[in-house]
C-alpha cells in the first residue's frame, strides 16, 4: 500500500535532487482478491519528499500515506478494514523510507527502477524492493509502480470469514506526480 516508492529519480547530473510529490496528482490503488469477488479501492497520500543522488543511487526521506483514508466503497467492509485489521486510529501512517535507488535515471526520458527501502506498516518494519517506472520532463517525474503487501506474513489479521476467503496479499498500484526541486 503504500505506496509510493515512486519517485526516487533525478534528472543528471545534479548531486542531488529533491522530489516533493503531489498528493492532489498521487492516485494509491489497492485490489485483493476473494473468492466472491475482488475488492478495489483507494488510499489517499498524505505528504512525500524523497532526497536522491544519482551518483551513488542513495536516497532519503519519506512518503507518507493516510492509513485512515483507505475506502472500497463499502461502509460496513471500510470499518471492518480499520478497526480489525489496519486498526488506523492507532497506526494513522503508511510510511515508506526509501534508501537506495537501482537503475539510471536519463535526464529526459523514460527509465525503470527498482526502490529498496523500509515499509512501515501497522507499526512494523520490513524490506521492500519496488519496481518503478518514471517518466522524467523538465521539473518534474512521473512515476508508477505495482507491488504486493504481503499482510498477512507481516502480522495483520486475516479478514476472511466462513463464507469469504480473501487472498494473503494486497496488490497496490501507484501513480504519482513530483515537482523536482534543485
């Protein structure tokens, strides 16, 4: 779910770059699967400023999600999804804390990366790698990206019942726009 691992990018050959994202341009969409049918839905970013240096591929800085603006459409399911299993009130943010980008950003031009970094989550820490597409114009990065939360494995509850089985993942799709700050 979060997100945002989306853009760690600079244009060259600047030492180092700062990339202030725009919540109002950051689209956050999540599926899961279940045996009914699959459930989509949204999450809003709250705030992101990501340091990068494309000399050494390090990164800094964070984004961050609003864990309580998560919605499927579904009022009885969105509740259920905050207070048994996100439990928001308490962990109100998804974090991600990137720390080192692979791949070469162009100055102009699309590329694909991959984002290492920390996913805070629940109040728990893991690794993430993330796989980014950006497309780099002059002040400003696009970026998408697709990755799996593996929910379930990182301790959150299982929300299936009886009847309805869901899967142990959430696929989560970003799209983000970034301003590139010198």
């Amino acid at each position: 779910m979060i997100s945002f691992l989306i853009l760690w990018a600079a244009p060259l050959p600047a030492a180092e770059t700062v990339l202030v994202f725009d919540p109002a341009q950051t689209r956050i969409e999540w599926t899961l699967g279940a045996t009914l049918h699959t459930v989509h839905g949204t999450f809003q970013l709250r705030s992101g400023t990501i340091r990068f240096d494309a000399a050494s591929g390090k990164a800094s800085g964070e984004l961050i999600v609003d864990a309580r603006s998560g919605a499927s459409g579904n009022g009885d399911r969105d509740a259920k999804m905050h207070n048994a299993i996100l439990e928001s009130a308490r962990f109100p943010d998804i974090v991600l804390v990137p720390d080192r980008v692979e791949g070469t950003v162009p100055a102009q031009g699309s590329a694909a990366l991959t984002v290492h970094g920390i996913f805070k989550l629940h109040g728990t820490e893991h690794e993430l790698a993330v796989p980014v597409r950006v497309e780099m114009a002059p002040g400003q990065v696009t970026a998408t990206a697709t990755f799996a939360v593996p929910y379930i494995r990182w301790g959150l509850k299982n929300p299936s019942t009886f009847l309805l089985r869901v899967a142990d993942k959430v696929d989560v799709q970003i799209h983000a726009i970034a301003r590139i700050r010198p």
